[in-house]
C-alpha cells in the first residue's frame, strides 16, 4: 500500500518555485468557480504519520487559496456536548456547505486508526468503524460532497530522522499527539492498522492519495495537483458527477521516480550457486507441500511481469519440484465466451485451488488493471473500481486460509529487447513473440504506471506484491521459490 | 419492516386466473428478450419463512417463463468440495450468465439469518457476512447482473396455520429445515434476525421485496408483476442500467390494501376518561424525565400525520407535561438557504439533542420520502437512497442511547374534510388551512403509498413506526404519550 511512498520522492526548490505560480492560479481559479456554482463542497481529509507534512501541507493550501472560503477543523478530545451525542455529530457539524471547502485534520479515519493502535478498539469494532466511514461518505458523496483523502506517508526510518530534526523545536509538542511515536512498535501498529483501513475504504468515489512525506516540495506540489485536477475535472461534469470515480486519481509521480524504476536490477546468481540454490528451494517446496499443515491451506501463486520476463522459467522450476497431481497451472489469455457472460472475476473465481492443492495463474485477475487498462478494452471507472474488488476477493481467499503471493517479474527494456532478438532467432522460441509484443513495448511508459497504481492499491500485508529482479533468469527463478517457501512456513507458523 | 406484509392479502382466484395470461406472455416476451440482448443477467434471491410459498411460486415461475432458461440452485449443506475453498466460491460457481435467469433458494442471506438464529455466528460476525453480501451485490450489479431480493413473509399466526396444514403432507418433510420452525421462538428470532438484515442490505440498486406468502393468488401474482416491471425497466435503459435503482421497486398493492386502511379508526376516548387517563400519562411522564437513567438517554419524538390530524395538539399534550428548559420543539418546514448547502440530514443533525435532553420533531427527515417523494421535490434515486440513509442515521441515535419514537398521526378523508372546513370557520385557526392543504388532499392515494412504503422500509425494533389513529384527538394524544413512556421504560430497563 505504501511502496511508492518509501522511494525518497524528492523534487528542486527552482523546480518547485517555478511551477507554484501557476498551480495557484489555477487552484484559486478554481476554488472561485466551486464558490460560483454552489453546486457541491470540497472535503479534504488529512491522515497519515506523524511528521508526515500534514499541517504544512494544509498551511500551504491556505496560502495558495483564499481561506476565507477554507475551514480547517480539528477532532482532537471531544467536548462535553459531543461526548453528549452520536460519534458522527461533530464531523456533521463541521461539514463545508457547498461552494466552500472543508479540511478536516483528526478525522474519523484518525479516530479509529488510533483507537485501534491503542486497544480500545477490537478488531470487529474496526470494522464496524470502518463501514460507518464508507457510508458516510458514500452518502455525502450522493449529496454532493466530493471528498478527497491524502494518507502522509514516511517510511520508519524517514520518520525517525523527522523526529529528530524536530526535537529541538519548541512548537512541536509530542504532548499533543495521544500515540507516543517515539515508540518503534507505535509506528508499525500503525502502518498495519493503516493499511487495512486504506484498503478498505479505497473507493473510486473517494480514493486515497498516498503522498510520500519526507520532501517537502515534492510534497506540497504532489497534494495542489491532485486537488487541481479533480476539482477542475469535477467542475467540468454535470448531472451528479460526485459519486463518479475521481477524473485523475492516478497520476504518475512528479519526481519521474518509480517503483519498478527503484529496484536493483544488477542481482544475479551464478550457474553453480544457481543450481544448488535452486535445488534446495525445491526440496523444501517439496516437503512444505507433504507437510500435513497444507491441508489447512491451499496455495495460489500469481504470475505477472514484462513481456519475456521469464514467466514461464520461472513456473517450469515451480512446477518441477512437485508431482503434477499436487498443482494446476491456468494460462489466462483472453476470456472466453462462456467467461465473457459473467462477471470479471468468475474466470478466477472457478479455479480457485481446494484446500491442500497448488494453483499458478500465470497472469490473472491483474489483466483488469493491467492489460484492459493500458489498452482501454474496459472502462475507467471499471478498472477503478477493480483495486477494490481484488482486495476484497483476496482477502476472501486469505480467509479461508489460502496462501496467496503474487509475482511480478521485471525486466529493463534492454533486456527485453534482447530476449525478443533472440526469441526471433530461434525457430522453436519463435512462436513465442508475436507483433503485439512489440506494439505492447512501445507502451513501456503506460505498463510501469499501471504496475506502480496495482502495486500500491493491492499490495498488502495479507497479500503482497513481490517484485521480482528478472533481468538475470537464475536469480529471478530462485527468489520466486523462495518467496513461496517462506509465505508456506510463515502460514504454518501462524496456525 | 414486515407491518404490511401481516395484513391478510388475498385476491380472489378469478381476478388471479384473469391477470395470469397477460403476465405470462409479457414475462416469457422479457425473457427472450433478456437473452437476445445478453447484456446482463438477472438474480432472484429467495428468502422468507418457512411454509410462506417459497418453493411454490418458484415453481410457478418455472412455468410462467421458459425453463430453460432459469437455473434454479438450493444451497444446503457445504459439500465437500465447497467447504474446501472460501465460503462465496459456492455462489460464484452457480451464476447465471448474460441473458439468463439464476433463482437463489437458500442463498447468502438463508445461511447468515440461519446461523444467527441457531448462535452459530456473534452478531459481529452477522455484521461482516452483511458487508460481504453489500459488495457481493455492489459488484455483480456493476458487472451487469440485476438483482432481485424476495423475502416471502407471514405473521406468526398465519405461519402456526400454515405448518398444520402441512403436517399431513407427506412431501413436506420438516427434517429438511435446519431450523425447527415448530418452537415459537425461533419464529421470533428469525424475525428479528431478518429484519436487521433487511435492513441493512437494501440498497436502491438491489432492494428488498416483501411478500405476503398466506394467500397463493396473490403471492405469485405479486411476485410476477415486480419481476415483470423491474426487468422491462431495465432491458428499455441503456449505458450500465443495473447500479440503478430499480424502477419499479415500491408497487403498490395488488389487492388495494394497505396499511392505514387497515387501522381501526373507530377508537375514541370519553371525556372524563381522556381526563384522568392524560393526567396520568403526563404524571408518568414527567417522572421518566427525572429518573436518574435518563442522564444516560436522549429522548427524540418525531411525528408527521395528515393534515390536520392533530399533530400540534398532541405535541402540546406532551410538552405541558414538562418544564420548557426539558424540551425543545423543532418545527420542520421548507429548508433554510444555509441547510439547503448541506446534505440533507444536515439539519437535523444539528437538533439532536445531549444525553438528558427530549426534542420534538414536528415533521422530520420522514420529508424526503413523503412530500419530496410526492411533489417530485427530489429525483427517485434521491428518495429511494433516503430510505438507507435515514436507517443508517436511525441506528446511530439508538446507538448513542438516543430512545427514538416516531408517530404517523392517521386521519381518514371524512374527518380531515370536516376540520378543514372547521379550521376556515373559526377565525383564529383560519391560519392554520391553506391553498396547498386542499392541494394535498388531492393527492391522498399518493401520500397512502409513500407512508406504507415508509413504514415497510424505516420501521425496525430499534426505531418502529406508530400508527397512530387520530380519528379521535383524545385518543390519539393518550397513546402518544403512552408510547413515549413505554419506549422510556423499555430503554431504562434494558440499562
């Protein structure tokens, strides 16, 4: 959920101070067509980590617009009378009237976050918090509310270093806060907590901006764009645009730095280390499959990844460590006709693995976000609304104990066009690169987008992406063996 | 919820034998039409009470339409290859395809009230299965499936008649039921179970149908009609109609029975009794008011009645029996230019009242779904959402402690002529009768329907609607005030 948001965005003070000029005018420009057309208010929710930029970030809005048409509250202990009446009476209280915009700080996703990283909230009452929060919303968003919510990430280590820098500061009091963040444990209750309710409250009426905290320029730009682009585009739709997806909830990174561009792909193994490594992943594969912990479980493995990223490799040495009764492996190519009569994820649903037995999808339910939405066989607000879906079928299946990882095999664009010359040049490899191949990499650009969005809108704790460093074929096949080995163990040792 | 549903409907076997043919062929039609478009495919969850004609009229929708084209899945026990994997697979593999009919027996919502009933499931857990069926149901409907969700009903007395008739049947096997429907008190739980899952699972894109289940005729035609209007409402509507809300989702009744004309409107009170009768009421009253556990209570009184029935008389009969600083009364009219920038709960919110306090609502947030609804001051979709949205609201008081009472103050055409013409003979109530009453007069069959639909849809054990009949003032203001102290008492006996 986080992944991008740990990269280090950072972008230069010139660079910075050049765009701002414009990107005020614009807001303020905008901000003054809200107020004319009185059609709907602005509700800005403001959560995240502690020393994340949140209240500079909302400083600066109040700078770049005209505040008196901005109302910033805060829900910190609530008064007498608010103890004296429902939870929701002081959020409703507060609510900017249309034309206006309303910022709220402390808000409910603030309450529940640290109730429950408190313990004064069960995992149910969560729940319960979190569907009162979606109902909320859904209906201030079918009354004309378009809501905005920025999660202000740091990474521990960012945060630390925050911590520190601020110490010194006399303003900012570690009092205020009700969670003591100078705890390491505080910070990853937190991130846990966090994650679960991101993904749970992820809709395309009213997504979550994940906004890396530790520049603040980088910062400050990323939060005035994103609000500028869904007001002006909610300014522009007529007839009840609000509970529509957000026009630009994704948009790629103003640094140009990415989550797939960010990893080392230097890794390599050499052929002996490979092979004996390989080996012995296997064996323990082998073993964790006969363990009689399995039959609590099923295993789904998830194949993704560039074209020639050595998909079908990495499977092969899968596969090879098992008995083929023990693991099916479906290729998900185009949907059939049968499967284009149902909902998208029927296709998925009817393969899913009996408990004690192994599927690969070698690709999957990710074609929604990945293929369909790069080359628009569906529309927006469907792959929007699929990051939810996903998340709610995965944690379907991780309830019902299947241990679910998810692959995604990188390669350079050097090396695939390297592997696509030699697939060419082989006569039994050539079946194996088509014209839509080369068309699919002149869209390099859109697919690396579209993985950073899948990446992080579902990877989560229950069930992660791992990114695979696939230039080098030996090292990728291991790491995947691995990944799966330890997801198995770590099932096991929970049960 | 289930009020209209428990008042003996039946048409008689010739109007039933008369309406078939024409439904007949209009369904079967519909259904060709269904396939041939093969752009959606529609969902008939079956669910209700044992013995209330379930079985029979899915039969009977066999015959009526081509069977070929319905499937008809029971889902009973797990069996071993369903409880290998999580509990939807089950569902998902059953799906009818674009075109087709699927008819759910014994589907998401027979197993969650079943396992409640029987303590299986916590009432958190109840909670989460609720969630699950919501995105079930969000989802199919976006992926193109249009959902219908019976619930066939019958009071208990009608059920106890209806078991004995079928004890002889030697095809009516009770061994099949996982529940014994025999004991009184599971009717009682399955009830109340259903209810709260009714209502919190019908949405306007998938709304709960109520179906009296006693009488065979008019049960089924029943049935026929709204899966006819639904399902030719939705083949006319292009552009992803299914998200919708249904078209025809409150119909009303086929025999012209409602629920106000089955009130006993003779009911009146002498004088000298109403004397002694309010005094004491009153005296109870302002002694529940005192009591120390209403420190841990508000008190909320809504009422809305026909015109002219006596609603501001009544209202006076109960704040005279307290202190004006007790009390606050919050006349509803057209809404304010500030509350009209808000969403529309907005300004009732702001008059909820602290711990300790009582508010009388003359006229509520009932508006939307009555004069709204009516004088077309809102969109369907606005008022058919509202029914949600006001029970979402409603369970937050009484979450809160807040003991909500709402009475509907009934009147019959006579009477309310009679005081309309007595209000414009006396000069001080001449005030009281305006243009727009003599309008709404007209319209009385429209606002009979919007309050049956009001009360099937808001009345709940936490928050039921009292019918109150008002005929006789007298009468009317002693159960009014007798009400409100038995839902006081009912609520400090529960602390």
């Amino acid at each position: 959920m986080f992944e991008s948001a740990e990269l280090g965005h950072s972008i230069d003070k010139a660079t910075f101070e050049a765009a701002v000029p414009a990107l005020r005018e614009a807001l303020l420009e905008a901000q003054y067509e809200l107020q004319q057309q009185g059609r709907f208010a602005l509700l800005i929710l403001i959560s995240g980590i502690e020393g994340a930029g949140k209240g500079e970030t909302v400083k600066l809005l109040n700078e770049w617009m005209d505040p008196r048409l901005i109302q910033v509250s805060t829900f910190d202990q609530q008064s007498d009378e608010e103890l004296a009446r429902p939870p929701a009476w002081r959020y409703w209280r507060q609510l900017p009237a249309k034309g206006r915009i309303g910022i709220f700080f402390g808000n409910w996703y603030s309450q529940m976050i640290q109730g429950r990283v408190h313990g004064r909230l069960k995992k149910a009452a969560l729940d319960q918090a979190i569907d009162g929060a979606l109902s909320l919303e859904q209906m201030l968003c079918d009354e004309g509310t378009l809501i905005f919510k920025f999660w202000f990430h740091l990474s521990k280590v960012q945060m630390k270093d925050r911590l520190k820098a601020l110490q010194d500061d006399p303003l900012h009091s570690w009092r205020l806060s009700p969670l003591d963040w100078r705890q390491s444990k505080t910070y990853d209750k937190f991130v846990r907590v966090g994650e679960r309710v991101l993904r749970r409250t992820n809709r395309d009426y009213a997504p979550w901006y994940v906004v890396e905290g530790v520049d603040e320029y980088y910062r400050s730009l990323t939060v005035g764009r994103i609000l500028l682009e869904g007001l002006q585009a909610a300014l522009k739709t007529k007839n009840r645009p609000l509970a529509q997806p957000h026009a630009a909830p994704l948009t790629a990174s103003l640094d140009e730095r990415s989550l797939l561009d960010s990893l080392d792909m230097g890794q390599s193994l050499a052929k002996a280390e490979y092979q004996q490594q390989l080996a012995s992943e296997q064996a323990r594969f082998s073993g964790l499959m006969r363990d009689k912990r399995m039959r609590r479980h099923a295993l789904v493995a998830v194949f993704e990844g560039n074209d020639a990223a050595g998909k079908g490799g990495a499977i092969r040495r899968v596969a090879a460590a098992l008995d083929p009764r023990q693991y099916r492996i479906v290729p998900v190519a185009a949907p059939t006709e049968e499967e284009r009569a149902q909902p998208y994820l029927w296709r998925f649903w009817r393969h899913i693995p009996a408990r004690g037995s192994f599927t690969v999808f070698d690709r999957s339910w990710y074609g929604r976000v990945l293929v369909e939405r790069v080359e628009g066989f569906c529309s927006a607000a469907d792959w929007m609304r699929a990051y939810d879906e996903i998340n709610d079928f995965e944690e379907q299946l991780t309830d019902a104990g299947v241990v679910l990882v998810k692959f995604w095999l990188a390669i350079d664009q050097d090396t695939q066009l390297q592997r696509f010359k030699q697939r060419e040049a082989i006569p039994f490899k050539r079946f194996k690169i088509t014209e839509d191949d080369w068309r699919n990499r002149e869209k390099w650009p859109l697919y690396r987008d579209a993985v950073g969005d899948m990446v992080d809108r579902t990877s989560s704790e229950i069930a992660p992406w791992i990114l695979v460093e696939a230039n080098d074929k030996r090292f990728a096949r291991v790491k995947v063996l691995r990944t799966i080995n330890a997801a198995l163990e770590a099932a096991f040792g929970k049960d």
